[in-house]
C-alpha cells in the first residue's frame, strides 16, 4: 500500500473486503457482518499431523494414512479457516493489493488460537519469497503476518535465516520437471546453530498443497528445529 492509500485510507470510511459495503464506525472489519458469516472455521476433525479436515464431523482426530506412510517435516499444520470465496477476497487484498486491513483480525484469530492450544514458540519465520519476487511485489506478505503477529505473542520475528534459493516462475510457465524441482528444495537456512533445539511457528497466508510448508519445515528441521505450520486459511477438502 502506498502512502496516499495509507492516507486516504485514514480518512475515509472503510469498505467491507467483500462486498464493498461501507462499514460502520464502530464496526472493525475487515468484512460487514453479513460477509463475516461466510466465514468458516475449520472442522475438528482433521489429521493431528497435517491438519487435513476429515470429510465428516464425527470421525475422531487421528493420524492420517499419508502423514503415517510418510510423515511430514512439521509436527503438525494447522490452518484456521476455509478458503472459501469471501475469505479469498480478504485474503487476495492482503496478499496482492497490499492492504493491510485485515491484518489485525488475522492476527488476533490466530494468537487467540495459539493460546488455546498452549503452544509456546521460540521463533516466529515467515515463509520467504525469492529476493526478486520481494522487489517485483515490495512486501512479503507472511512477514507483514509474522510481524503482526509477533506484537501479540511478545516473540521474535527471523525473517533473515531461513531463504529460498529458486526463483518461483509463474505456475504456467514452468515445465513440470522444473515444478517439482523448485517445490521440493527451494528453501535452505543460512546458519543451523541459530535454529538448533529452537521451537518455530512457520508462516504463511494459504495451505494449499503443503508443498511449500514441507520444503520449509525440511530445511528448519535439518537445522535441529522443530516446526509447528499455521495458515490462515486452507483450501477445501480434496475429494477422492
Ligand atoms: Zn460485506
Ligand atoms: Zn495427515
């Protein structure tokens, strides 16, 4: 967001990420009330490793059949909504547009979830973007998250050690074998000692796939690091 945003921003009257419409002065955002109701929470019932929603409520958490034959770097991802349409919207502002609206709610959502849970980190690490995508795009948008969330925490932020050493093409124009190449060791940790026996909360805006986490978590973990992933939003279930 650039300085006449930011400042237009102060003066005007927000607008519902959603739907546009005006917000009330007392009302905080970043979505009007009706929008706030398309928010969906995540079921409880998920893999107590990759965090994955089990298709019905009543099955009981419990380690799925992927993270037993082939258990992940983390010790567990968690995300704390549905990427569903009205979400998506909040969350492309913040990712794409730069606004920083919706920062204080996802923050708050997710320190309040931390403490639920008695999760107690050393370190919060954003996932990095590539140097050159940081110039193209001017912030990274799990740092602007990290840092946020850090005030609240009263824990610090490295965003300097963990890196990712490819360049992230496009999806559509990279060739398969480039694809799997860069998912599976774009990222590396500068120096081992400073994450070694540490606690870290990796994070990121979306769990899509988990391919990014995994690479992250595999290079924190080969530093002697143990990795907890939150998002703040995952994909739908992936039926079949
Ligand atoms: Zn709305
Ligand atoms: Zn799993």
């Amino acid at each position: 967001m650039n300085v006449v945003h930011q400042l237009l921003s102060y003066f005007l009257p927000q607008g519902c990420l959603s739907c546009r419409s005006v917000l009330a002065l007392e009302e905080e955002g970043p979505l009007c009330p009706h929008c706030f109701k398309e928010i969906k929470y995540l079921s409880e019932s998920h893999c107590s490793i990759c965090g994955d929603p089990f298709p019905h409520e009543e099955i009981a958490s419990h380690v799925c059949g992927e993270c037993l034959s082939k258990p992940p770097p983390f010790e567990w991802a968690r995300s704390l909504f549905e990427l569903e349409p009205t979400l998506a919207k909040v969350i492309h502002s913040f990712k794409y547009r730069g606004s920083e609206v919706p920062l204080p709610w996802f923050s708050g959502e997710i320190a309040q979830w931390l403490q639920q849970q008695k999760l107690l980190v050393d370190c919060i690490v954003p996932v990095p973007l590539h140097r050159w995508r940081l110039l193209q795009r001017g912030y990274n948008q799990s740092l602007l998250l990290s840092r946020s969330l850090a005030k609240i925490m009263k824990v610090p932020v490295d965003d300097q050690n963990l890196f990712r050493k490819y360049y992230e093409k496009p999806q559509v124009l990279r060739s398969r074998e480039e694809r799997l190449k860069q998912v599976t060791r774009a990222f590396e940790v500068k120096k081992a000692s400073v994450f070694k026996k540490k606690k870290l909360l990796l994070i990121d805006d979306v769990y899509t796939t988990g391919a990014t986490l995994r690479d992250c978590a595999r290079a924190l973990k080969k530093a002697g690091a143990q990795v907890y992933a939150l998002t703040i939003a995952r994909t739908p279930l992936r039926t079949g």
